[in-house]
C-alpha cells in the first residue's frame, strides 16, 4: 500500500501543473472521447480552495435533528461472482468511530482473503476543534499496524489553511514527501499557492500559481509557473472574464514560453436571464484568429431542470451535431426520472442508451435500469436496487452489469450499511449521510446520497482537482477513474443542502 500511494503521489504531482487544455489531458484521462459524455470536456483542471472545512472533508454534514439521530458505524460490500453464480464476500470497514464532537475519527478496512477476514488499512483523523489537523494511514503487516503515510494541515490565526504537507513513513521515521503553502491577501483571498516536493531527494521547488481577483471575489487570471534548474519560468497564464450577474462568460488559456504568450484554447458560455447556462463553446487560436471547435447547447424547463443537451462539432464552417442528452422528471418536476442519450447518424438522432429510476412515496430512489439501444431493442445493462431504513438512510445498495440477454451477470457489487442510534441534548446534530462504495474501488465507485447530489469533484492529495463539473440532479452517481493512478483522493459531493467530502481509495 506504501509503494502505491507513493507512485500515485509522484504521478499526480509530475501531471498537478502539466499544461493542459482540460481534464482531457491530465494523468486521470476518462474523458478521452468528447463524444461520449457532457461531462467529459467540461471539467478544467484548477487549484482547489485550500480552505476546506472539517466536517466537509470527513463526510459529515450539520442538520437538524431531534435527540435522536443514526451514526453510520460498519460498511460491508460483496461482489457477484461469475463462476458461481452468487455473491462473495468483498471487504468491510468497521470500528468506525466519532468523538465528542461527533467528528469521524478512525475507521478499519478489512478485506475477504482465503475465506476469512484479513485487516488491510486503517485511517485516523486529527482535529483541533472544528479544523481539519491530519490524516494518518496504516497498513496491516505481520499481525501489527504499520505506519504508511499522513498528511499535516496548518493554519494561521484567522483560521485560513496555510500549508498541507503529505510525509511518507520509511525506515522507522517520517520523510517528507511533498509540501503546498498558501498566501492570503487582505480580503481573505488565495494569492499564492506554492508546491514543493521531495521526488528527486531534498525538498525543492516545483511549481507555483498566483491569483488575481475582482472586487467580487472572482477569479480574473491564474498564472502557473515551472520550477527549471535555479529559477521560475513562467508556463500558463489562465483568464476570466464575468457578466454583470457574476456569471462566468470566458476563460482564455496561453501558453508562456520564454516569455512569449502563445493562446492556446477559450471557453465561451452564455445564459438566460435565469442564470441558467445556455451553451458552452471552445475554440483554438490557430495563430491568427479563434476557431470555432465544440459546444454544447441547453435547454431547461419552467423549473429549471436540465432538458437537453446536444453536442456540436465544428466541422467544414458549420455546426454538425454528435451527441444529444434528454432528461424525464417526475409530475412535480422535483426527481430526475430518466435519461435518453442519441447520436447524430448524419439524417437523424439515433438511439444510443437510456436510464430510468423508479422511487418510493418518500422520494427514495429503490431501483434505476440502465439500457443499451442494440439492434433496435433496448437491453438492461446494469440495475441498481437500493433499500432505506424507517429514517429514510441508504442500508443497502445492489448492482450488476448484464450481458446483451438481460439474464446472465457480467459483474456486480453489493454494500449495506449499518448505523447506530444514539442521543443527546444538543438539537444541532452531525451525522454521515453520503457513501461511496465500493471503497477501496478498482476504478469504478458510485455516489449515494440522501439529497440530490448537483455537483461533484475530485482531488488528489497535492490538493489539485483532476475531475470536475460532473453534473447531476439525481441522489445516485458513478464514477469511472479507472484511468487513474491508485492512491487516495477526495471526492467532494455538492447536494442541494450541502457540500461535503468522502475520500476514496483506488487499489
């Protein structure tokens, strides 16, 4: 595990600053065709604010309860098995712990090898007060927990973060491995974010960003600079342009060689007088002026709901269409009840796949279909069956992936969750009430939450974002980051009522 996170640390940090247009070009690449999937140009590779809540980061969320409330305290997940036909057992986390403050302190992964339950990490989170201080991972070895690895966070006296540095634990002792600090103006904004690392021995430089705001808080530029030999050169200088309602109309990328400025990409967006984002456009410089590349175009309903979205390609000095997105909602227009992805066949729209989600009287969702159009039939190709207990909390969440005849399982994975009942005076409770699974993942991993989920990204451990901007309404999500080096990330979730963040465990 120490060898793993270490490789996946030294890739992610050789790729945080590489230049790149888009998620597209970043180390995580599953969003190699942009034909495929909204989300798969969308997301930019950015810094993440640095000032990143306690009660955020562990999961948790502040709602308002009665003196009773549940703790999440056991997962358990099982995998389909192919040959047997039924499921085996996976890995659990257990010993899942909280302390007064009813704040995720330690939990225990174990894994099912040679039919009984082996010890496989361990995690332990240190707080002071309400203010993130550390991680600490350990990994079962010959019978005892071993140190493997632990992240530090300091902050000055106003509370701001002001340095992350990731250490690695070798030969009895803590060496450090890489080092963010961070500076803040007056107004509380992050000016400069500066990364070191230990990759080649010493700790040395290796890039920096600064950052320029307006006088509401928005970004206008991000200049990132390389680390060569002595000195620092500039790389990439990003900026932004707003509209008088603070919405983000452009964003321009050049290239800084030698002090040259090269453009190399700009992404254009519109809106209604809702703020509702209508396209979403890039062009290239080819030297002498922009050219149209992609875009996208949205439309939405009375409420607000994503409608459709139809992908474009510039091609010939017209637009050609590629790809369409249509969304159901419920009578009340409050539940996303299915999707229908098209593609362009040069006549027509042409069925590509489609979901649809059922939920019970309380809005839970307790079962989705998702569907391949194939020789002009629509077959399942993964279900997923969700069961709650009486407080509405996710208990268990099933899903296989089908073969073209809807009868034989080409995978599955299956996690219930178990929580405990406890009380108190206090009114403002804390609890957990978002799960990843399967976690560890190989690669694919959903999202299940109890309110529906509108935002969702995706850090590594230098504090970069190597996902971003996917977007749904629905309480459900997968996530495919199979592209990814293993190690540890952050996946933060944006829900209607919260923004919280889970880690995730790539093996």
């Amino acid at each position: 595990m120490k060898k793993t996170l270490l490789m996946a640390i030294l890739a992610l940090g050789m790729n945080a600053f590489a230049q790149s247009e888009t998620l597209t070009n970043n180390k995580c690449n599953s969003t190699k065709q942009k034909n495929t999937s909204k989300n798969q140009e969308i997301g930019k590779t950015k810094s993440i604010n640095p000032a990143i809540d306690l009660m955020q980061l562990i999961g948790i969320q502040s709602v308002t309860h009665l003196t009773a409330y549940s703790t999440q305290d056991s997962v358990r997940n099982w995998e389909w098995d192919v040959d047997s036909n039924e499921w085996k057992n996976s890995y659990k986390t257990i010993a899942i712990t909280y302390n007064s403050n009813n704040q995720l302190v330690s939990e225990i992964d174990q894994k099912w090898k040679e039919n009984k339950w082996e010890n496989y990490s361990k995690t332990l989170i240190y707080y002071d007060g309400f203010m993130l201080t550390g991680f600490l991972w350990q990994n079962w070895n010959n019978n005892n927990w071993e140190n493997s690895m632990q992240f530090k966070s300091e902050y000055d006296d106003n509370k701001k973060l002001i340095s992350n540095k990731t250490e690695m634990w070798e030969n009895e002792g803590w060496t450090i491995f890489s080092l963010n600090n961070y500076t803040y103006d007056d107004n509380d904004n992050k000016i400069i974010e500066t990364h070191q690392s230990a990759l080649m021995g010493p700790l040395e430089n290796v890039s920096r960003t600064f950052y320029t705001y307006d006088a509401n808080k928005n970004t206008l530029s991000e200049k990132e600079q390389m680390w060569v030999i002595s000195d620092w050169m500039d790389s990439k200088l990003t900026e932004y342009a707003y509209n008088a309602q603070n919405m983000r109309l452009s964003e321009t990328q050049k290239n800084l060689m030698g002090g040259l400025e090269l453009y190399t990409q700009k992404y254009i967006y519109t809106y209604d007088y809702q703020n509702n984002n209508l396209s979403e456009g890039k062009q290239k410089w080819n030297g002498t002026a922009w050219e149209d590349e992609w875009q996208f175009l949205y439309t939405y309903d009375e409420q607000g709901n994503s409608i459709t979205d139809t992908y474009q390609i510039w091609i010939g000095g017209d637009w050609v269409n590629s790809n369409k997105y249509t969304y159901y909602y419920n009578a009340q227009k409050n539940l996303k009840t299915g999707d229908l992805q098209q593609t362009w066949n040069e006549i027509d729209w042409e069925n590509k796949s489609q979901s649809v989600a059922i939920f019970d009287n309380n809005n839970n969702k307790i079962k989705e279909i998702e569907q391949e159009w194939f020789e002009g039939n629509w077959h399942d190709s993964n279900t997923v069956i969700n069961t709650y207990n009486l407080d509405y909390y996710l208990i268990g969440s099933s899903d296989k992936d089908w073969d073209l005849d809807g009868i034989t399982a080409l995978s599955g994975d299956s996690t219930h969750y178990y929580y405990s009942e406890s009380s108190n005076d206090t009114k403002e409770m804390i609890v957990g009430n978002v799960s990843l699974f399967p976690n560890p993942s190989n690669g694919k991993f959903k999202i299940s939450s109890f309110n529906p989920i509108m935002e969702i990204e995706i850090t590594n451990m230098l504090g970069k974002i190597i996902r971003s901007n996917f977007k749904t309404k629905n309480s459900n999500a997968e996530i495919d980051m199979n592209d990814c080096e293993k190690g540890i990330y952050v996946v933060k979730i944006k829900t209607v009522a919260e923004t919280i963040f889970r880690k995730i465990i790539l093996n």
